[in-house]
C-alpha cells in the first residue's frame, strides 16, 4: 500500500470515528478553513465571525447592483420598454419575485425604510422572507405602515393609500410582454413594439368582447404607456391599473426569469386599451363592504370559510385586500386614502358606491354570481 492511500485511509477512520462520537465541531471541507456544522448561523459566525460580513452589502456585488441600476436608468427614460439585464441567481426559486428583490438591493440604503406586500399582506411567508434578507443584508429598517416606507416591493397588488413622489415602487412581474397572449413568439412581438403594430392585441380585445360582452380581463390588464409602448402592469387586478395614470411616484416592473426591467415614471400617462363603446371598468362589489372596517372604497377578497357563531354554518364575507390600510381603516372608519398628505381629495383609486353598474352585472346578478 502506498504512502498516499494509507493516508487516505486514516482521514476516513478519523471521520468515522467522529460520526459515531456524534460530534465533528472542525470538519473540513476540501481541507479548508474549519467551521461548525451544527446550523447555518454557526457556519457563517466560523467562517467570518460577523454573521453575513462576507458577503456584499444588500448580498449582490457592486457590478451587479451596477448592472440592474443602469438598466433601471434606462427603463425610466423610455417608459414601458423592457430592457434586458443580467439577472443573477438569489436565494429563492425564480418565479417568487427574483427579479423584484435585485431592483430592491440595488437600490436600498442604509437610511431607507422597506415594506414588502403579497397579495395585499405582510405577513406572507414569501413577504416576510424577503424583509429578513434585506434587514440582514442591508441593515435597514422594515415596515408594514405603506405612508413609512421609502421603497415598496409587492406582488400582484398596489397600497391602497396614496403613495407620494418620495416612494419607490418595485412590481414583481412574471410575465413582461402583453403580446405574449396573442403570439408565443418574442422574437415578432419585438418587431410589433419596435413599430407600435398592436393590431393583434386590439383583436384579442374585440373577440374578449364577443364572447362576454365586455372586457373580461381580470389581471395585467394591456395598458398603453406615454402614448408609445404596450404594457403589462404585472398580476394587479383592474382596480390598481388607474393608479399608475399620472401618479407621483416611480413605479418599476422586474422580471428575474426573463431578465427585463421596464418603468413607469412620475407623472406618466398610462391609459388602458378600450373601445369607445366598451369602456375600461374596474372590479365591482355592489352592496358590499369589509367585513373588517367597513370599507367600502377598496379591493376586496372573498372569505367563504368564516364560521358563523350562531348556527356553526359556513358563510361567505368580504374583507380588504390590503391588510396595512384595513387595520388603520378598523381603528377609524373615516380615515381617506389621502390622509398623510397635505393636500386633499387625491384621486387614488375608483370609489365602489359610485361604479355605476352595468348588463354584464344585472346578468351576473340574475345568475346569482358575484360582481
């Protein structure tokens, strides 16, 4: 036996002895620097002493955080056009806000405070994951108050209050392009966008027409932005695309998958696609109101599992998407939309009372269905 495989052979008995002892507080791995195994938090404390100081602040390196900040400047120059970037790997499947959580990095602070959404909570589990790695990482300050924050990720939803021209907010997006739903082929939707030929998607609108009367898209409604590019507002239901017309704030769209970044910036135009005889419309709940505060001016989501005391039965109810502002709205009932702001009467979302109902909502009613 040579010099080497007797070698070999005494570090596999050292480890075998060191598993059956139970303890291997120096196990090397490729013959590196020693660390302990027990948990993660013990690795990182051996390996740099400080917890994350190995890493970046905010985690992505500096040309990274370059990266995605210049294709950001690029976005808000030419409003609604999808820049491509070079999206990194983060620790989390791609498709749960990638792309979201490199724009939020790159441009946090240490003197920032940051608000993380899902759906219109804060207390997700992909919400509150994303807050820990930002505290971590770039030592700031987190919130769940919309009126504290400076810069905002959300998933599929838009604060019901109003945001002003000092907030950031950051969109996850799944999927960029509006066309993708008329024509699978990226390489012709380009073509289409580089010469504002949106032939097709008018078509899809006037067959959608057909079939159900109206308009019957229920999210990332196509929206035209600046007069010139075809947008997809992200997963936001209709009842948030009217806030993106002439808003204050910096709204930017990150898709991680598919590596593209596009902008709305303060102050845009951003009109949805509608014919003159089918109008653009938001979500309806006629006769409705949270169960929660009574708000009767905000998205609301469908309950249909809340038990009734009286008769142990299941009964349906209705309760506001976001939770942030369903709280402040539960302590004051009165409490607008707008009440941070100095000036008053901000159109920040349609009222429900005053939607004025339509046949597709009669027909619906007759059926039994919800608005």
């Amino acid at each position: 036996m040579t010099e080497h495989e007797q070698t070999g052979l005494a570090d596999d008995a050292s480890a075998e002895t060191a598993t059956e002892g139970g303890t291997n507080d120096n196990r090397q791995p490729d013959r590196g620097t020693p660390i302990r195994a027990e948990t993660v938090d013990a690795a990182l404390d051996a390996l740099h002493g400080e917890g994350m100081a190995g890493y970046s602040y905010a985690y992505l390196d500096e040309h990274t955080k370059r990266e995605v900040r210049r294709a950001t400047l690029k976005a808000i120059a030419i409003p609604g056009h999808q820049v491509p970037y070079a999206s990194r790997p983060m620790p989390l499947a791609r498709g749960w806000g990638t792309g979201g959580i490199q724009v939020s990095l790159s441009v946090l602070g240490p003197d920032d405070t940051f608000k993380v959404i899902d759906q219109g909570t804060d207390g997700s589990v992909n919400a509150a994951n994303i807050r820990r790695l930002a505290e971590e990482t770039a030592n700031v300050s987190t919130t769940t108050d919309t009126t504290e924050a400076d810069v905002i990720q959300t998933r599929h939803r838009i604060p019901e209050e109003v945001l002003c021209d000092d907030q950031l907010l950051v969109l996850q997006v799944p999927v960029t392009d509006p066309l993708r739903k008329v024509d699978p082929s990226d390489a012709a939707n380009r073509k289409r966008h580089a010469h504002r030929n949106y032939g097709k998607m008018w078509v899809h609108l006037y067959e959608n027409v057909v079939e159900w009367g109206e308009i019957n898209i229920g999210a990332s409604y196509p929206t035209m932005v600046a007069g010139r590019y075809l947008m997809s507002p992200s997963p936001i239901p209709r009842w948030d695309t009217p806030k993106l017309d002439d808003a204050d704030h910096l709204s930017i769209f990150a898709a991680g998958r598919e590596a593209r970044i596009y902008a709305v910036p303060p102050n845009t135009r951003v009109k949805p696609l509608a014919f003159e005889d089918r109008q653009f419309t938001v979500e309806r709940f006629p006769d409705r109101a949270c169960h929660l505060c009574g708000s009767e001016d905000t998205f609301l989501v469908e309950l249909s599992e809340t038990r009734d005391g009286s008769d142990g039965r299941f009964q349906t109810c209705y309760v506001c998407n976001d939770t942030s502002f369903c709280e402040k709205r539960h302590s004051d009932p009165d409490r607008p939309k707008d009440h941070h702001l100095d000036r008053e009467g901000v159109d920040w979302g349609p009222g429900t009372p005053d939607v004025p109902r339509t046949t597709a909502d009669d027909a619906a009613s007759e059926r039994g269905e919800s608005g």
